[in-house]
C-alpha cells in the first residue's frame, strides 16, 4: 500500500448524519445530568458494549450471563467465553490510558482483549490469514505479514495527522484495521474498542456509548459494509456510512438506557429492557397495536415511540403488513 491522503471518498451525505449526532449529543448530555445515578447509567451501558462485542465474535454468554461475570458471580458457562468478557471488561476500563495513535499502546489493549486466549497475544502476526465463510468461500486476505508493521504505524499516523472529523476518523481507521488484519485473532474486538477510544478522545460521552450493541442488531450489514469497502479498490466509504448510522443510533440507545434507568437505581443491570425490546415484545403480543397505544401502554410519548419504530424498520427487524388502518405489524426474529 502506498502513501495516501485519505482512505477513503466523500460522500455528501455525511455532513447531515454529522450535523444529527452533534444534535443528539446534547441530548445525551442533558439524559446524564437528569440521570438520579450516571455511574450506574455507565456502568450498563458498557456491559450492553462487552456482551455485544463478544457475542460478534461468538461468545455464547447471555446478557444476564456477561453480567454476572463483570459483577464477579460465578456463571455456568464455556471457560473461553468467560475469560473474553473478563478480558473486554479490562480492555475498555483501561481504554482512557490509551493514545490512539500509539503503535505500542495498541498491542497493549490486543494484549487486554486476547491474554490466556490466544498464543500472539499484542503480538502483529508473521503468518497469512484470512476470512472465510461457512460454505468455505475467502471473503478477505489480510496484508501480507511482513508489511503489518509498517501499514499499521501508516494507519495511526494518518488518523494522528488527518483534519478529517473524528466520527469519520475514527471509522476509517476501524475499517482499516479489519481490511490489514494485523492479528491472528481479535481483529474486529480491537478495531471496534479503537473506533470507541478515537471518538472518547474527541467526546468523553463515546467512551459510555453502546455503538457495538447497534452494530451486533445489525451484524449482516456490518459485515456488508466492510465487504463494499474493499471488494474492488480499498474505500472506507460505504463503512464510514454504515457506522455513522450505527454511531447516531447508538445515542437513541443510550438515552433510551438512561429513562428506563432514572428510577431504578440498584436494580440488576441485566434485567432492565429497553424502549425497543418493550416494543418489540409488545407487538409479538399484539401485532395491531398502533403507535399511539404503543406510548400509552409503555407509558411514552408517541413521537418517542414513532421514532423507535422507524429505526426498527429501517434495522429490517420490524415490518408493516398492509395498509397503515387495517394492517398489522410483523417482528422480524433473528435467524
């Protein structure tokens, strides 16, 4: 690979999905203030992040599960799958010490994900690797292993030197990072837990925010997005463009967290639903609940409740059988 301004091409459509998070982080910031406890408001929302990373990767461990291993409760459960959470917790609780422009710092945080797990642990691999599908299909080879070293430090110092906003930064590098896959395994924990530290360097409020939840609700396209991004010549666009939603929705996310957490401080952080899941399990009930009887019956206001379900469709897991009066609603189930 040789030296480039960027990674990628523009895409107008940036400036406006720009323009909504910068909005919305407002929003964010006034849902902590009004928050009765934000530590506790954080410390969910990270575990929402840690079962959803995981669970990308395979782990098996509910959400219930994950946390009871961050509380320190024994689980019945896989010994491997315990230590990749035990190890995500430590990852992102040491991610503020962290430069992410820092060649060293991250084989430190591949260290914190991948310790007892695997035997390269922060170490850049010196074999070829690549991705394969079930059917046996390569989707993707990674660089060529004596030129991860220098591709990655080429990687930090663009990200260090660029004057590209921070949201489209941070996921030009996470796409980066998948397409030369520096390690033999841990690449997408990494790349996603460097995307996180880039964007908490630029807004401390990242650091709390459970983009990884909306991108495992959306893991086909994730894997799309990064397949587009370098299926002919290697442009970050259509992952920048991916995780932009994905970022923007994550923010809805966390201030949903914080209203159904804002009164009921010391409750297990596992058992607390969303305004989605409410949703979604109050149309499995009844699929002709409109989206008025939907804010009355979860006690929220119908434009809260609009918004969610326009998000849903667009997530593909919600569909609307019929004409608006007479039709139904159908919940998409995860294959």
């Amino acid at each position: 690979m040789t030296p480039r301004v960027n990674f990628y091409t523009e895409d107008p459509g940036w400036h406006a999905k720009i323009g909504d998070i910068h909005a919305m982080l407002e929003r964010v910031k006034i849902s902590e203030e009004q928050s009765s406890d934000v530590l506790h408001l954080r410390k969910l929302n990270r575990i929402l992040t840690i079962h959803a990373s995981t669970a990308i990767e395979g782990n098996r461990l509910t959400l219930n599960q994950v946390t009871d291993v961050i509380n320190g409760k024994p689980v019945w459960g896989p010994p491997k799958d315990i230590k990749e959470v035990q190890n995500a917790w430590h990852a992102y609780n040491e991610m503020a010490a962290h430069d992410p422009w820092s060649t060293g710092d991250l084989l430190k945080a591949h260290v914190h994900l991948t310790n007892a797990l695997i035997g390269e642990s922060g170490q850049f691999r010196t074999v070829g690797v690549a991705v394969v599908r079930e059917d046996g299909v390569v989707m993707h080879r990674g660089s060529a292993a004596e030129q991860v070293p220098a591709l990655v430090e080429q990687l930090l110092h663009w990200g260090k030197t660029s004057e590209a906003h921070p949201l489209i930064k941070s996921s030009a590098v996470h796409h980066m990072l998948e397409y030369i896959h520096p390690f033999r395994d841990g690449n997408g924990r990494l790349g996603r837990l460097w995307q996180t530290l880039i964007l908490s360097k630029w807004n401390p409020l990242f650091a709390w925010m459970p983009v990884e939840t909306l991108i495992h609700h959306n893991q086909a396209l994730y894997y799309k997005a990064l397949q587009d991004s370098h299926a002919n010549a290697v442009d970050s666009r259509p992952f920048i463009t991916f995780m932009l939603d994905a970022i923007g929705n994550s923010l809805y996310k966390y201030i949903d967290v914080a209203e159904e957490t804002a009164d009921a401080v010391g409750v297990n952080v596992g058992a607390n639903v969303g305004v989605t899941d409410q949703i979604m399990a109050a149309l499995r009930r009844e699929p002709h609940l409109s989206a008025k009887e939907l804010a009355t019956l979860l006690n929220k206001t119908t434009r809260t409740v609009e918004r969610h379900i326009k998000a849903l469709r667009e997530q593909g897991r919600l569909k609307r059988v019929g004409s608006d009066k007479a039709g139904h609603w159908e919940v998409v189930e995860k294959p």
